[in-house]
C-alpha cells in the first residue's frame, strides 16, 4: 500500500486519474474504504484517498495532533497543490479547519453530515450515546478499553461485535431506523471499517486530536471555499443541528448550498453511492465552469 511519511508516521493512500483534485476525508467510524463507490467513479479527476491516523492501514502515532494538518500534509507530500475536499462526519470538520488554515489550497468543499472538530455536543447527544452505545459494555471493562489495555479482555470480541453493532445502527441507520432499512451490504460493510477501528482504540494508546483555539463555529463565515452541505434526514438529530450551523445564510459557510436526502442517516456515500456520487459531480463541474 503506497503511503506518504507526514509528522514521524505512515498515513496509507490511494490515488487515480487525472485531472483536477479531489481528496476524500472519511469519518470517525470508518476509513478510506467508505469512498469505494466514488473513488471509482471519478476518473477524469485526479483521485486521493487515505486512512486518517489510527484507521485502516495507517499508523497511530503518539502525542497530540491535529488531522487538518494531517490532510494538508499530505497534500504536500503528494504534491497536490489545491484541491475540493469531500469529508464525511469529522472528516468534513477537518475539510473545514484546512479551508480556513490554508484557503488558498481549497477549490471546494463537499460535507457529508460533518461534525465540527472541538464542537461542544449537547447534552441529549451525550445522553443517547450513552444509553444507545456506551451502555451495551459494562463499565469496567469500558474503562480498560478506553485506556487501550483491552487486548487480554477475555470478552473483547464480544464487546467489539455489540459496541460496533450498537454505534452503527444509531449513527449509520439513524436513531428511528435499523439495519433492515439500510440497502443491502451497507450495514456489513460499515460495521467492519468501524469494528477495526474500534479494535485499535481499545487495544492501543490512542492520541488525543487538538482542538482549534477558536472553535470553527465561530470562524464560519471566513471560509472562501464554495461549499455544498449534504445532510441525511435519518442521521442523529444534533448531527444535523451541525448541518444548520454550516448552512445558515446568517451565520454559516458563505453561499453554502445544502442537500437533504430523505431515507439517508451518516453516511450518504455508503448508503446512497449514485445519487451521492451525481451530487458531488455536479459540484465538481460548477467549479470547474466557475
């Protein structure tokens, strides 16, 4: 697997085509296997995606760190000057920190249900995690998982399975829905990116992302990039708060356009790949007209 050494680790990539770039940013719960559908379908551009830190066939690292730098740094490395961002959930947080970091190296930006990297989640979110999630392990074993000491839990694979299982049929599926309302493979295939993850969270010392010292909330109408906000109507009702927030004539991403997709939770490239792959398209062919 081809990877590119950026702050003392491995970050694994994939690129193809030719063309203007684009460079795909996957969420928390998954690596860069969710953009399968549109990494293949973009070949009159030129293509990169890769394992965020601590996911996939990247290493973890040790210290703080910041995962827009990370982005921005492999730009570097891969030589890509100036591209449109597509980041999904914190992905497209960290799309957001690199736009305003480093706006001249962003043509565009696609959110796909993104999340905000330091955003103060309220208080029914945590609840909900918690009753949905956190509390299908019991507590003193969450508590060694969340130190990285759970490789020698007896029970590991088992708390693996019901914590994955649990995590994706809240977020991926939405809060009203399960995994039989989710298209064929889909649920498979999420569960598996995650459980990987998930394993390495709770088997290894996992370091902690670095919060901006002005949260992005506050910093949304500096970015220049044109922006498109994609939201799932079934995603978790505060994630889609998010999407208010990036959205709002007032007060969000200058000229953001948003798209809500019905019957669609967190992951629209996952579980609506064509129509999700015509949007960003469209998007593409704006920019390159605009």
């Amino acid at each position: 697997m081809p990877h590119a050494t950026v702050e003392d680790i491995r970050l694994c990539y994939e690129e193809t085509g030719d063309g203007p770039a684009v460079v795909f940013v996957h969420g928390g719960l998954a690596d860069r296997r969710m953009w399968d559908d549109q990494f293949a379908a973009l070949a009159d551009h030129r293509t990169v995606r890769y394992d965020a830190r601590g996911h996939g066939e990247s290493d973890t690292g040790e210290g703080p760190f910041s995962g827009h730098r990370d982005l921005l740094a492999l730009m570097d490395a891969l030589s890509v000057e100036r591209a449109v961002l597509v980041g999904n959930s914190i992905g497209g947080g960290h799309a957001v920190e690199a736009a305003l970091a480093a706006p001249d190296r962003v043509a565009g930006m696609v959110l796909v249900s993104a999340g905000l990297v330091g955003y103060e989640w309220p208080p029914t979110f945590v609840q909900e995690a918690q009753s949905r999630v956190h509390g299908t392990v019991p507590a003193e074993r969450m508590a060694v998982y969340r130190q990285g000491d759970g490789a020698d839990v007896p029970e590991l694979d088992h708390d693996l399975d019901v914590f994955a299982g649990a995590h994706i049929r809240w977020m991926i599926a939405g809060p009203a829905r399960t995994e039989d309302d989710l298209p064929a493979g889909v649920w498979e295939r999420a569960v598996a990116m995650f459980r990987a993850r998930l394993r390495r969270m709770w088997t290894e010392d996992s370091p902690q992302e670095t919060a901006p010292d002005v949260p992005a909330q506050e910093r949304l109408r500096e970015v220049e990039a044109p922006t498109l906000v994609v939201n799932g109507l079934e995603d978790v009702p505060e994630i889609q708060a998010v999407s208010d927030l990036l959205s709002r004539e007032d007060t969000g991403i200058p000229g953001a356009r948003r798209v809500d997709l019905p019957d669609t939770g967190h992951c629209a490239p996952l579980e609506r790949p064509e129509e999700f792959t015509g949007l960003l398209r469209s998007f593409l062919a704006e920019q390159a007209t605009g």
